[in-house]
C-alpha cells in the first residue's frame, strides 16, 4: 500500500492574511489533522512564483484507508472551521489535491 499526500494551497490576498493563516494552522490545525489520522504535516510558503502568495499544508497519511476514515469523520468539522475564519470574503482562495507516494 502506497502512503497518500494531500495537499491544501491556500492562496492568500496579502501579508497580513498569509500572517493570520499561517498563526492558524501552527497553533492547532495542522495537529488536528495528525491527531486525526496524517501520519505527518509541513507547512510550505511558496517562494518560487513569489505572488502570489501560497501556502501548501501537506498531509501524509499511512494508507489510502487512513485518509478515508479522515475525509469521512474529521475532515468536514475541520474544513468547516477553515471556511468560518478564511472564507471568500477575505479572499484566501483554497485547493486541495491527492497524490500516492511511488
């Protein structure tokens, strides 16, 4: 079994945004994610297009059932809590993508 990445790209409207997201995730979220599954996490600032400015969250889970079992009972509240904090009107702008490790 291949472990699997899921990524979240937030893209971010300016520095003082990127500065709250970021304060949000180091102060609990991405262990909420670990807690809730992933295997581990790190927190990426694209550098390389400077703008704009992104910062991809990156979740390794052990097995493809891992990341099911957190899509299906965690994932939805932990979302939920992302979009109450950066929603469209703040305009951080979210994407998120799957890979397995080969």
């Amino acid at each position: 079994m291949s472990a699997i990445v899921y990524t979240v790209t937030a893209t971010l409207p300016d520095r003082p945004t990127a500065d709250r997201y970021l304060d949000w995730l180091r102060d609990g979220h991405v262990d909420a994610v670990v807690a809730a599954g992933a295997h581990s996490a790190m927190i990426v600032r694209v550098t390389d297009p400077p703008d704009p400015i992104r910062v991809e969250t990156r979740y390794v889970f052990s097995t493809r059932q891992a990341y099911d079992d957190y899509l299906a009972h965690h994932a939805p509240a932990l979302r939920a809590d992302g979009a109450e904090r950066f929603g469209p009107e703040t305009g951080v702008r979210f994407s998120r993508s799957v890979g397995e490790v080969v």
